[in-house]
C-alpha cells in the first residue's frame, strides 16, 4: 500500500490579503456561505461526527472545500479553501488560490476532485452516516470487487439521476446500483478506486467506501444534497428492512 | 399502464403581477406562510427527504401548493403555487393564478385536490416518512386490493376524527384503519386509486401509497398536522412492535 | 364504566379582563412562560405528539394548565388555563380564575390535580412517549392488577427521590418500580385507579398507562422535568435491552 | 464500600465579588461560555439527560466545572465552579477560587481532575449516553477485570490520538481499547479505579463506567468534543452491528 504524497502551495495574486475576498460575499448561496450551512445541518444528521465527512462545491473554475480536522458544525466562511481546477497541471501540485490561516487541507480534496473533473459535478458530499457503513457491512459477504448496494420499487429512488449526461430521473421500478470500494488507511488513496468505480459504473452519482461513508455529488449543490438526502434515506430504510428480513430488491410489475 | 398528460396554465387578471398578493401576508397563519413553516418542520421530522412530500392548503376557493422539486427546509411563501378550485372546470387543465417564477407544479396536485373535493379537507400532507413506506412492506403478504394498516386499543387513535362529515373522534378502543393503494411511475397516476379508496373507506383520513409513504388530511390544517403526526407515530411503533413481536390488533375490553 | 362528568366555570373578579394578568409575566421562570417553553422541548422529544400529552405547573393556590387539543410546541403564554387548589370544594365542579378565549381544558386536568393534592407536588407532566408506550406491552403478560416496571443497576436510577416526605435520592443498587393502570376511554376517568397507585406506591413519582403513556411529577419543576427525561431515558433503554436480550434487573452486589 | 469524604471551601481574594470576573468573558471561547455550549449540544444528543452527565475545562492552572445537579442545556455561565489546580494541595480539601450561589460541587471533579493531572487533558467529557451504557451490558460476560470494547476496521477510529504523549492519531486498521471500570454508589468513589484504568491503558482517552456511561477526554476542547462523539458514533454503530449479527473485531488486511 503506497500513500499519495501531494505538496499544496497557496497563491495569491496579492500575497497580502491571501485573496480572502474569495470567501467574502453577502450572498447566502455564494459556496463559502453554503459550505458552512451545508456542513451545520449535516453534522445533526450525524454524516459529519467528531471531524470526518465534509463537503466541497465548484463554482466554473474554483473549488471550495472545508478543511482538515474542524468541527463541521462550527465553520465559518474563513475556514474555506479555495482552489482553481484549470491550475492543477499536476495532480500532486495542488495550488490554492486562498488559504485559511491554522488549517490543513482535507484529504478528501482529490476524492471531491474526481467528481467534479470526472462527471462534471458542481457539489460533492463526503458521509460518515452510519447508516452507509452499516450497508457496507452488510454487503461483505460479496466478493471485494463486486459489491453493490441494490435497491429497487422504493419511490425515494426517483430522486436521483438517470446518470452521466443523461436526462432524467430513475424511475419507481428502476434499480439503484451504489458500488462499494474498498477503504484505506488513507484517504487520498482511495482515488484511484473512486475513479475507477465512475468508470465501472458510469452513472452513478455516489460511491460507497468500506466502513468508512459515503461520496455522493450532483450537477448542481441542490442535486447534491437532495441526493445525498435520498441516499441516507434509503440505507436507513435498507438496515431497517434487513432487520425485519424484508428484501432490498423484489419483482414489482 | 397510462400517464395523465395536464397542461397548466398560469392566469392574472394583471400579468404584470402574476398575482404576487396571493403569497404575501404578514400573517403567520396564512397559508402561504404556513406551508413553508410546515414544511420545515416535516424536514426535520424526516417526512419530506430531498425534494419528496409536500403540503397543500385550502382556503376557501384558493389552493396553495408546494412546487415540485424544492428542497422543503428551505421554501419561501414566494415558492408558492395557488390555484382556484372552481375555476378547475376540467381536470386535465388545471389553471395557476399564482405561479413562482423558476418551478414546476407538482405531481401531487391532483392528489391534494381529491382530499379537497372529495372530502372538503382545508390541509394535506404528503410524506415519505420510513414509517409509513417500512408499514406498507410488512403489509405485502396481504392481496393487494386488501391491504389495510389496523390498530387498535393505542391512546394515540384518539387523534383521529371519526369521518367525513362524522362528529367526534374514535375511542381507545375503536380500531385506526388506513387503506393501502399501488404505488404508479407517476405520482399523478395515483389519484384514480386514491379516489377509490376514499369511497371504499369514507371515513378514513388517510391513505398509505405502498412503497412510497403518505396522503393524511384534515378539517383544518391543524387537524391534519395532528392527525399526520399522529399516524407517524402509530407506524413508528407499530414497526418497533413487530421487531419486539407484539401484535398490532388485540382484544380488551 | 362510567365517565366523569365535570362541569366547569371561568370566575373573574373583573369580568372584563378574564384575569389575564395571571398569564401575563415578564419572568421567564413564570408558570404561564414556563409551560409552552416546556412543552415545544417535549414536542422534539417526542412526548406530545399530536395533541397528546402536555404538563402542569402549581404555584402555592394556583394551577396552570394547558388546554386540550392544542399543538404543544406552538402554546403561547395566552393559552394557559388558571384554577385555585382551594376553591375546588366539590372535584367536580372545577372553577378556573382564567381561562382562554377559544379552548377546552384538558381531560388530564383531574389527574395533574391528584399529584398536586395527593403528593404536593409542583409540576406535573403528561408524556406519549413511544418508549413508555412500549415498556406498558411489554409487561402485559403480567396480570392486570400486578403490573409494575422495575429496573436496577443503571446510574440514572440515582435521578429519583427516594419517594414522598422522604429526603435523598435512590441509589444505583435500588430498585426503580414503576406501576401500570389500565387505560379508560375518557381520561378523566384515569384518575381514581391513577390515585389507587398513588396509595399502593406511596414512594412513586411516576405512574404508567397502559398503551397510553406516562404521569410523572417532581417537588419541583426542574425535579419533574429531570425525573421525566430520566424515566424515558430508562424506557428507551430498557427496550434496547429487550431487543438485546438483556435482563432489566440483576444482582450486583 | 467507603465513600470519599471531601470538605469544599471558596476562597476569594476579594470575597465581596466571588472572584465572578473569573467566569465573566465576551470571548465565546472561554471555558465559562464553551461548557453551557457544549452542556447543551450534549442535552441534544442525549448524553446529559435529567441533570446526569458533565463537562470540564482546564485552562493553564484554572479548571471550570459545571454544577451539580443542575438542568445541562441550561447552565449558564454564572453556575460554572472554577478551582486552581496547584492549590489542590491535599486532594480531599478542594479549594474554589469561584462558586456559583446555589448549588453544590459535581460527584464528577475528581475524576474531571484525574483526566487534568494524570494525563494533562485540556478538556474532560462525561456522558451518560444510553449507546455507552448499553456496551457496558454487552461486555458483561467477560470478567469484571478485565471488561473492554474493541472495535476496529472502522474509518471513524482515526480520530483518536494514539495516546498520551504520542503524535499522531490511530490508524484505520488499529484496534480501538476501551476499558470498562466497575460503577460505584458514589461517583467520586470511581476516582480510584479510572486512575487505575488509566495507569493500565495509558494510551485510552476514554474509560467507560459499567451501567453509567462514559469519560472521555483530550488535549484540547476540540479533541475532546470530537473524540466523545466519535465513541458516540461508534458505541451506537457496535449496538446496532450487534443486532445485525456483525462482529466488532474482523481481520482485513
């Protein structure tokens, strides 16, 4: 197992104000606003314990994203980074356009990444919820590389998109396939798997990690949430109904 | 299996207004303040996920309504749809005197509008509550056109009226039925057999969609919101006493 | 069975004013505050679902109450009904000094009197709690007569006076017995067998209802309170342990 | 069984004030803020429930404790206790440099001082979560000495330190120990055998008290608030995995 060793540079046209203006915005939709929203109500959702999960929204060419290691409840703009997709010639370069002061960049930064470069993606959510890691566990009699959370004829299902560049929702008989990748001791690892699965499963809009949570995104920061809403709901649905030895998927004309 | 195909059209004696006064009230209990504070409160209740469930309100001739595919925490009376019952003289053209700029109507219109005119109900609600849907999976060894939740002998039942146009509430020890209908790919698709079951069972309040969760309604909006809440809570523990293997139905005197 | 008939007269020495000023008090410690500001906690708890459940508060002669059928976590101050201990010669010809313009007092009113009278306490509190709900079906294989929560060992314990007149508190050692009465169609009809349990477990703070609830009360407010939150504490656990299948009493030396 | 018996006296350099300036701060981050705030986040999540449970902060030689027996959502600064470490000469006399006018000293202080002196904490958490009481009984078939929760695999693990004087945080694939102590009538009698759990697992943050919950602490307010409610997460995580017939411990590469 190798771990992925990335320098971060900040930059900054005038070195004196770190750019802090890019989280400066009366406006509550502007991401450094959201961000710190977002995480409040996903931390009494318990998708953001302790200090894990987190969440990121690209706005055109800048990414915002939380830091390491803060309480998600108590964020405020400042704590934001900000990065510019068009600079990451290198992958294990990353330049930040701006930087709050005693913070560390989150090792979901590459994971949030592939979301938005690969599937275009505008919001990416990263989940604790117990709920994922019990579908995890719940899965692990599956071989490691096919694991799958399957789940059809629930209505909740038709919130999520058909996929990738397609129009539409799934459908109430459609069956929503969330594939599982294995976990690492860390995070920027899992990279390569979380790619790998959007290959694997091209429309899926979430990935699943091993007793770990959860990454789930949208074409847009609504999307996102709404999905990652959706999704919650279905693995606490889904642990519910294992329980009451009720089936994931049935045979519904 | 048909779709139900409604245009919808947005009227204004002033279009220059789109009859914004419809939605602007310092009132705290005028309907288009109501909805959004309802709505807020059916997030945190888990009843409204993602963009699923809504509530609807009569006043007199005037409908409010939800948009379709709104986060339900976060609606504004601006967001809000009003239509007028008697100007409804065909039920596949359904004309908005008030329409927010940037929605669609929902699916569940005609659903709201059957508690309305079928049952002259002033509030209903539409929840995805995992109560409900987790009640509609245990109730699957039924025959489908018999599916009926029922409970009794639970102080909790005497929230529920008696029926349509019946005085007074049911007793401790009167049995809560609530019927069962089919789940549809298209929630519109559910009003003909949400309909029936308001004829097959007059008096009940609500309606449980297999799958998918809930239509409650009321009297008054205070009546349904009591009533909603109530039947949560009766689905909660009737979940929870069928994982402690305690029967639903029983017989004291 | 019979049911209580009541009747009930609002007297004012200044007709005009309905007394209001006694619901009317900046301090937020006041009963008529403290109330509503009680009830909303008990509304996220759980506890007053519906219109269910509510609470009481005695201050020297009078008694605030809340009235029936109200949405708990939306009473104002302006809600509450107001009687005197020492005007109520005859139990049931109850004289409210204040009342509000547009409810009916609550059937739990005879019952809250009861912990007032019988065992001086000073607030008392009315809960649907799921968890107590449960605890009362999980004891029904026991005979009517004999029915009786009982726990020991579990530190929350140590939050109970040791009972009526007597000074301290349990001990993590002690027993907590809890008993259980029958439900009645009509609440107020609660009262007799409520004050049997009274006389039979003189050291009880707390009474169950079958299928129906919890009375609690405390010698002060803040006693009832945490005596209420304890108890459901206790509830809730004990109805994990059974799913766990652990034993709610045990030896420990 | 003996119970400690320690005499409590306020000293004041200037007794007309109390030395209230010490509980006195514009700055949110003062301990005399942060413990109501945190009281109350930990009333919301259900480990302080009735007056149970506690917090404490230390600040160089001052700590900052809550009262007993008081409502913990709504602790105020004004209620906090502070005493002086290095005036702790003798540990059965403590001295505060501030008490509150009405209530008395925790049970909890010498055991929030065992976290300060025994292993330089900067914050002490207790909690009386039903989650860590309900781990306690599952533990019980092992014998009393040696009682301990182990988990590991879980990507929640990572955020604890590795240990006293250790940099650096547990890794995905390490084993997570927490020790179980044996309760005691009387909390402070429980000094004696955390210290002892201590001596023995000096690395744990954290020692659970069979059928009372939990003491968890860290090197600041931060670590301490994120590692109690990661055992939170993961305490409740290990009860359900237990219901699913999941095992805590699992052999993954």
């Amino acid at each position: 197992m190798t771990t992925t060793t990335t320098t971060t540079t900040t930059t900054s046209q005038d070195p004196k104000d770190n750019n802090d203006h890019l989280v400066q915005s009366a406006d509550r939709k502007h991401p450094a606003n959201l961000i710190p929203e977002l995480c409040k109500k996903f931390w009494h959702l318990g998708w953001v314990t302790g200090t894990g999960g987190g969440a990121s929204i690209r706005d055109d060419d800048l990414v915002y994203l939380a830091p390491s290691g803060v309480q998600k409840e108590m964020m405020q703009p400042s704590d934001i980074y900000v990065l510019s997709i068009t600079a990451q010639l290198d992958p294990k370069q990353r330049i930040y356009l701006r930087s709050p002061p005693h913070y560390k960049p989150s090792q979901c930064t590459p994971l949030f990444m592939a979301a938005f470069t690969k599937r275009n993606a505008r919001c990416c959510i990263h989940s604790h919820s117990q709920w994922a890691v019990l579908i995890t566990l719940l899965l692990e009699n599956a071989p490691s590389n096919n694991r799958l959370f399957e789940i059809n004829n629930i209505e909740q299902i038709k919130a999520f998109g058909k996929g990738y560049r397609k129009q539409g929702n799934l459908g109430y008989h459609d069956t929503l396939r969330i594939p599982v990748i294995e976990n690492t001791p860390f995070e920027e690892d899992l990279t390569e798997s979380l790619e790998e699965a959007m290959e694997k499963y091209p429309d899926t809009y979430a990935v699943l990690v091993r007793r770990h949570g959860l990454y789930v995104w949208g074409d847009t920061v609504d999307k996102a949430k709404a999905q990652a809403e959706s999704l919650d709901y279905l693995f606490q649905l889904a642990v519910e109904m294992k329980k009451l030895g009720l089936p994931w998927l049935s045979d519904i004309a």
